[in-house]
C-alpha cells in the first residue's frame, strides 16, 4: 500500500529538474554505503570455498546468501528512493536508462574482456569456451545461458527490475499494473519451484524466482522512509524477524530460511536508513566501501583466479601456504577494486559532464 500510495502522489512532486540532476555525494546515505560494502565482502568470503577450507569453515560459503539478499532489498530501497518523484514523468526516462546502464555495464564488460582474457590466453586451453560473435553478444548482454563472470547473474535480477521501474516512469499506470503482475507471477511460481538457488535453475527462471521478492521489500522501506513512518516500520520489522527466526529454529526449511533472510535484510537497511535520519555518524571508510563494494563484487573470482595461478608458479620454488594464498587473492581484490572504483569515478564525471553538454545544445 505504500509503494501504491507513492504511486498515486507522484503528480503531487515537482518534475521540472534538470536532466542532470542526481543524488549528491553530500546527500548519500553513508550507512547504506557502509551495508553495502560489507555484504559485498560477505559475498567475497563466501567464495573462499575454493580453497577447501576444513569443515568447519564451510559455513563461510553462505556468507554470500546474505550479501546478495542484501543487495537485492537494497537496490529497491535506492531506486525506489531516488527515483519514486520520476514515476509518471517520460522525460526523466532517458536519464534513468542512461544512469543505470552506466551503473551496470562498463565494469561488468571490462571484467568479462579481462577474464575472457585470462581464461583464453593464460589459462587452461582446454577450459576456454568457444569464442564467436554470439557467444559475445550472450555474454555482453547478458542473455539467457551461462556466464563466464559467474557473479554477475545477479545482474539480471536487477536489469529486469529497472526495466519494469522504467516502464513505471515512462507510465505510471502501466508500470504499476506491471509490478503487480510480476509479484503475483513470483509468489505464484514458489510453490512450483521452489526456493532453488538460480545457478541450477534455467536462465529464463530469473523472471520467476523468489530472490525478485527482496527488490519489493526495499520499495516498501523507501515507501515508508518518504512517508516519515520508518521508525514503525524498524520495529515492525525487529518483531517479525525475531518471530521468523524462532521458527526458523522449530521448523527448519529453506522457506523459513528464506524468510529469515530476506526480513533481516530489509531490518538491515532500515536500520541503516534511521540511523541517518538520526544523524548517528557513520564509521570512518564507510563512502569508500560502498564505492568499492560493486567493483570488488565483479572482479574478485578473477584475482582469485590470478592468485592461484601466482602461488601455482611459486610454488615449483617454495611452498606456499593456502592462508597467504588467501590472504593475497583479497589484498588482489581490494586493489582492483579500488583502482576500478577511480576510473568508474572518472567515467560518471565525464558521462555528467558530457549530458549537461547535451542539455545546453539543445
């Protein structure tokens, strides 16, 4: 009802902003950026499995569950956010396709070109795919079948949820009737599918699966964030998850595990968002993990890749532990991370540059 609501109030918001107009760094939500970078780091974790880690440190490999549920309630949160005053308003939807291909696409190609490059020329001749012109377009596009950056299918989830919020600015209308149609299609679709985890399932089951629900529940936090009610919701939320998880303890299943999940997630980011609201101060680095928490999200299985094949090489000379193995594939990842973090900086002040540019021409 909320998300309706703000539907329905969107005539009310002022829609005469320049096209350039984006949330400020002084505006950012620094406890979001600080979520945001540790449940990329859990998902960065939770890939340590390939380093066989003893028994007792295989829960680590659901470390990155709760990042991606994370992710995906926080994603609703942001662009339901930042972009609630746009729904209704088709000439805003330029900028928003322009701003999340921006988002998406020009990291995940570099890192897919330098994989591709690792796997084909440096790596196990008999690992690499067959390259062609179709297997590119699948692969850039990020087109049903498997993907050689195998983080990035998540990214499918949220291209559909940008597509269809895209539609909501462009119609509000049609784009309402849209999200409601897609929400009954997924909780229609569980009892069927179940809560299978994607990378079994087949690609076009991305339409249908139950990880889409969490884009809803970030909505509804930014819903009820605009509406001055988020304290109700915290609470709301502390009680249903404390529930959730004490019949998680009862009647273990992936359903209450799912619930648990997807309910401290959405705690998670409320939490983060009042502690804003607050003016509660946010740990020093918090921006800088946040700004690094989607490079580092993409190209850690490649510095992964790269430090085994370092240690694999020194290790004809001296053993090499599998902890400074370890150690030494997150340092390579911090670092890329980083450096790439610049250069997407420098890539979004050209490509505003360049708008306003565009703006003044016309």
């Amino acid at each position: 009802m909320f998300i309706l609501s703000k539907w329905r109030d969107a005539d009310l918001v002022p829609t005469d902003r320049p096209l350039t107009m984006h949330v400020s760094r002084g505006d950012r939500l620094d406890w979001i950026e600080l979520g945001r970078g540790l449940a990329a780091f859990a998902v960065v974790l939770s890939h340590v499995d390939m380093w066989r880690l003893p028994d007792g440190l295989r829960a680590i490999h659901d470390l990155g569950r709760w990042g991606v549920a994370f992710f995906f309630v926080l994603s609703g949160f942001i662009i339901f956010h930042v972009h609630a005053q746009d729904i209704g308003t088709p000439r805003r939807a330029p900028h928003f396709a322009w701003r999340r291909f921006l988002r998406l696409f020009p990291l995940y190609w570099g890192v897919f070109l330098l994989l591709l490059l690792l796997r084909t020329r440096l790596g196990d001749a008999s690992y690499a795919p067959h390259i062609d012109s179709s297997y590119i377009l699948q692969q850039a596009l990020l087109l049903p079948g498997g993907l050689l950056v195998n983080t990035a299918w998540t990214l499918r989830h949220e291209l559909l949820f940008y597509g269809i919020f895209l539609v909501a600015i462009l119609n509000r209308t049609v784009g309402a009737l849209l999200f409601l149609v897609w929400l009954s299609i997924i909780v229609a679709s569980i009892p069927l599918n179940g809560l299978v985890e994607e990378w079994p399932r087949p690609a076009s089951n991305f339409i249908t699966s139950h990880l889409n629900l969490y884009f809803f529940f970030g909505m509804a936090i930014a819903a009820a964030h605009r509406k001055k009610c988020n304290s109700s919701l915290l609470i709301s939320l502390v009680v249903a998850t404390a529930f959730v998880s004490l019949l998680r303890l009862l009647w273990p299943s992936d359903y209450t595990m799912a619930a648990v999940q997807v309910l401290a997630s959405t705690l998670a980011v409320s939490l983060a968002v009042w502690q804003h609201d607050a003016n509660v101060p946010a740990p020093p680095g918090s921006r800088l993990l946040g700004e690094i928490s989607y490079p580092i999200y993409l190209i850690h299985p490649t510095c992964y890749l790269v430090a085994r094949g370092v240690v694999k090489r020194l290790g004809a000379f001296l053993p090499v532990p599998l902890t400074i193995e370890f150690l030494l594939a997150i340092i390579m990842s911090i670092g890329a991370a980083i450096f790439l973090a610049r250069l997407l900086r420098r890539l979004y002040r050209i490509a505003s540059i360049r708008s306003i540019s565009l703006k003044l021409d016309n």
